[in-house]
C-alpha cells in the first residue's frame, strides 16, 4: 500500500482547471480532503481530487474542454 499523497492548492488548480477560490470553498465544505500544515495552508489528496472528478462526469468534461483535449 503506498503513502497518501498531498499537492498544493497552486498544483491543484493548474492540474484539475480550477481556481484557488474553488478549491479552497471544496475543501472547507469537506467535498474533497486533505489537511492544513502549521502555517495554515491546505494540502490536498490526489486520491480526494480523483474521487470528486469521478463522481461528476460534466465536471470532467468540462476539464477536457477546457484543456483542450476534447
């Protein structure tokens, strides 16, 4: 079993083509995981952002579109 791993919200948005103000409103409302460092600032599951991108096809879709690769 391999160890959780963690991204920043900068490395979340640029990979999933989300803003900041989305990520952080995802992860205060619990809709994706992960946990904050000492100074405060959120680290993101890949395994979270995997889950909700599956849970909404749209949403990928979406992604797709906009990374130009549908």
């Amino acid at each position: 079993m391999t160890a959780p791993q963690y991204i920043t919200l900068t490395n979340a948005s640029k990979m999933f083509a989300l803003s900041l103000k989305t990520l952080r409103r995802l992860f205060d409302d619990g809709t994706i995981s992960g946990y904050r460092t000492e100074g405060g600032h959120r680290r993101i599951s890949l395994e979270s952002m995997r889950q909700f991108v599956e849970r909404d096809d749209a949403f990928v879709l979406d992604v797709l579109h906009r990374m130009g690769l549908r």
